[in-house]
C-alpha cells in the first residue's frame, strides 16, 4: 500500500545527504493553513477577474480592447 502522508525532505547542504520522512503533527497543521491560504488567494483572483469581465461585458469592449485603450 503506497504511503499517503505527506512527506518532508530534508537536505543536509555539507554533505547531500537527503532524509525522507511523514511530516508530523505540526507540519500537517503548517500544510493545511497553507493550502487554505493559497484557496483563498485563487478565489481572491478568480473573483476579480469575474468583476473585471462583468465592467468589461457591460460597457461592450472586450479585454483586449480595454488594453489598447489604458495602455
């Protein structure tokens, strides 16, 4: 059965010796506030672009139109 968890890799730099192992508590803690903060980023974005479009649509100018006209 392949292994599920997440795994962290430390380097050491002297010797490049790589240590593979399960994250533990913490780091699954730091790995989900992580990604929740990276969702949130998308939707941030996607949500901006959906408001852009809107102005965009109502106004009739395409994206590339609203370019040339802002510069």
């Amino acid at each position: 059965m392949p292994n599920t968890k997440p795994q962290v890799t430390i380097v050491n730099a002297e010797t490049g010796e790589e240590i593979i192992r399960d994250a533990n508590a913490e780091e699954l803690k730091q790995i989900a506030k992580d990604e929740a903060d990276h969702k949130a980023r998308i939707a941030k974005i996607e949500a901006k672009e959906i408001a852009k479009q809107a102005i965009l649509d109502r106004i009739g100018l395409t994206a590339d139109e609203a370019k040339l006209i802002l510069g």
